[in-house]
C-alpha cells in the first residue's frame, strides 16, 4: 500500500484554485515554473516500494495504460484554465519530469505525445530540461531515438544495485548486463544520462556496494543519485522485517556506504550537489533543484503534488477515482493547504541546507528571503555560537562559516537534520 495521503481542506467553491497561488517569491519575485507527470504503472511492484504505483494496466476508462495520455490532457488543459481564472501568469516550463511507476511501460510515443500537450497548455522554455525515468529493461534503443527526437533530454535508469543477489531482494527486474548497453544507446540518441542506486538492502556486503560503485564508474552517467533504503510501514519489505526474513537497514552500514559512494564518485570526477546526489560539472538534474529552491510546479497524474505560489496540492491516488474526477470536468485535487510563513522558512533552511552552496547565514535573521550568492551580512548574534559548535562539531565547513554561509560537511551531509533543528532553535 501507497501512503496516506496529507490531511487537507478540498478546493473552495466549485473547485477552484484558492488566490494564494498567485503569490510571489518571498523576495518578491516571480517564480520559475517546472510541470511533473506521474505515470502510475509498473511491470512489478518491488517489495520496498511506497509510490503510488500499480501492475494493473486496464483499470477501465480513462484509468487505463491505452488512454492514460488523453486523460492526462483533459488534466493539463483544466490546470491551464484553473490558472487563467485566477490571473496565475503563464510561464513556460523550464523542466518536465515524468516519473512513476515506470513511464516507458507506456509507448514513446504516448511520452513525446504528453510533452507535447505540456508545450500546447503552458510553453515550453527553449533550453527545457525533459526527464523521464526508465527501467533499464522497459526501454530499447529505438525507444530512446523516438524520446530523444520528441524533445527528451535526460533519462535516468533505475539501477539499483550491480550485484545479482541484491537486485533480487530489491525484485528488480533486469540483469546488470543491461545497464551499460541502455546507457550507451541513450549517449547515442543525445540524451544526458542518470543513474539511481539504493543502498542499505537486507544482505548487501560493503564488498557488493563497492562492486555497485565501481560499475557505476566505469559506465560513466552524467548524473548519479544514491539513496539509503528506507523500509517503508505497509510495504511487502516492510512485512518481511517484521516476520523475520528480512533485516533492517542499520544506520551505520548506511553511513558507511554513503562516504564509499561520494568517495568513489570524487575521484571519478563527480560532485556533490544535494545530499544524495552527484553530477559532473553542468550536469546536475535542474528539476530536482526545482524542488529545492522553491520553484513552481504542476503536477499532473493519480496522486501528483503541485505547488504553486504559497499552496501546496496533490491530486486523488487511484487512477479510476482520478479520471472520474476529471471527466466530470473538475481538477482531480484531493486537498490542499495554505503554507504560512512560519513552515515556508523551515522548509526554506531544511532544504537549503542540503545544497552544495548551503545558505546564507545572515538571512536566518531575516525570515523568509533570497537566499543570496554571496552570503552577505553578519551571522545573526544568537546563532554565531551556535555554528561555532557545528563547526567544532565537524558538521559544518569552517571557511563557509567565515564567509557567512552554513555548508555541510561530509560528516554532517550525515547529519543535516541535526543541522537543521541546531539552526531553527
């Protein structure tokens, strides 16, 4: 089972988008505009996962893989006119994203078809980043050619793991083989390349995560991101610990294969950009930063979030109960919430921190605001013993601090939520 979803209030009046998604930045500026499609299906279900996603592909009208697309643009095209009422200006997407589940279990050209319909309802920036994700066995060359010639730029391949036996407790579908061959037929089409790992699985050797790494390296992606397996309450995984069969992911194993991962990926010429993720020079996932930097998105698909201005949105979970909802002509929204200005500047430092270029230490005294290049302006007082314990700490870097800015360490990329509430107190 998927998560519950947030608790939160339906939109008001006959479902319209509340007027606060039309606020500004907190700097007063307009925000950059990003569109996410979630593509719910997927061939298998592995047994840590939590997504929204299902192995079911004919749920019935509008629900189902072979018309998924044409209610997906009843959604985008009623997004566009939701905005228009409230006077919302449309602004070309500077990135798309299409994720899952596994979007290529549907045709390429159903995904050019949806980033078509993304450029018909909202524009397209000229230098767009277009992302979708892939299983390293849902794609074929011809595939990529098709995403590429379509106006796709990046691919990021789901490979988890090289070593046989921990794809299999992962349920993985693919061989390691595949990998580098898929990777290469995307270099070859003109896409950008990522790769995503887990690790932390029940079983995996520090030798297995070294033989992840060093297959990595060798195939050469432009982006790599690395996650620690969270075991999930309600997923199969999280059954199989409770039973017994399986272990649970221990905290210093996973910290352990963090610094492995960021060590192997230093010397191959990678750097770190955000916690679990590393690229090489211009190649850093801007969609992701999207997220980061407090962007606005769109997001479409059975229980996609949005954000736009000072609202946070997601959409019903099952995709039967979304095409309901939206060919009745209403916007598929489950509930929304109104951000104060209180949680925006946690969220603004929670996930500032976790960037390479930290944040501005003089703009903790400010609230809500720009988080400056330079970093200018004095440590506010109450705080400057308190980043001199986080740099005693080894937590945060001792030059940044000099310079006005809190950046972590590697020790304490480790430990940034200790970071974050040492810097909120």
């Amino acid at each position: 089972m998927s998560p519950a979803q947030p608790v939160g209030e339906p939109l008001p009046g006959a479902g319209e988008l509340p007027a606060q998604v039309a606020a500004p930045a907190p700097d007063g500026s307009e925000r950059s505009f990003s569109v996410y499609l979630h593509v719910p299906y997927c061939r298998v279900r592995c047994g840590y996962c939590d997504f929204n996603t299902y192995t079911n592909l004919t749920m019935g009208q509008g629900a189902s893989a072979e018309d998924f697309v044409v209610t997906l643009a009843r959604e985008l095209r009623a997004a566009r006119s939701a905005m228009d009422t409230v006077g919302l200006p449309v602004r070309p997407a500077q990135t798309v994203f299409v994720g899952g589940g596994t979007p290529t279990m549907l045709p390429a050209s159903d995904l050019v078809t949806m980033l078509e319909l993304v450029r018909e309802c909202f524009g397209l920036a000229p230098d767009a980043e277009v992302t979708t994700e892939a299983n390293p066995d849902s794609v074929d060359e011809a595939d990529l050619v098709a995403l590429a010639g379509g106006g796709f730029t990046r691919v990021s391949f789901g490979m988890q793991s090289a070593v046989p036996h921990v794809l299999k407790v992962l349920e993985r579908t693919h061989e390691p083989a595949r990998v580098p061959r898929v990777v290469d037929w995307a270099r070859r089409a003109g896409l950008s390349t990522s790769l995503d790992l887990i690790y932390g699985a029940p079983g995996e050797t520090l030798e297995d995560w070294q033989r992840s790494l060093d297959a990595v390296t060798r195939i050469g992606p432009d982006h790599v991101s690395a996650y620690a397996l969270v075991i999930e309450e309600g997923t199969r995984m999280w059954g199989q610990v409770r039973r017994g069969e399986l272990p649970m992911p221990e905290d210093d194993d996973e910290a352990t294969k963090y610094e492995m991962a960021d060590a192997a990926l230093r010397r191959a010429g990678y750097e770190w950009y955000e916690i679990s993720n590393w690229a090489r020079p211009g190649a850093e996932c801007r969609h992701n930063q999207a997220y980061w930097l407090d962007w606005d998105w769109w997001g479409a698909g059975p229980g996609a979030h949005s954000h736009l201005g000072d609202v946070r949105l997601w959409n019903t979970k099952h995709p039967v109960a979304w095409a309901g909802q939206i060919s009745t002509g209403h916007l598929p929204v489950a509930g929304h919430e109104v951000i104060d200005a209180g949680s925006r500047e946690l969220e603004r430092i929670m996930l500032g921190i976790r960037l390479r270029e930290g944040i501005a230490l003089a703009s903790l005294a400010n609230g809500p605001s720009a988080n400056s290049a330079d970093g200018a302006g004095a440590t506010p007082p109450h705080l400057v013993p308190v980043v001199a314990d986080l740099v005693a700490d080894g937590l945060l870097d001792a030059g940044a601090a000099m310079k006005g800015r809190a950046v972590l360490t590697l020790r304490g990329r480790l430990m940034a939520d200790t970071v974050t509430r040492a810097l909120t107190q």
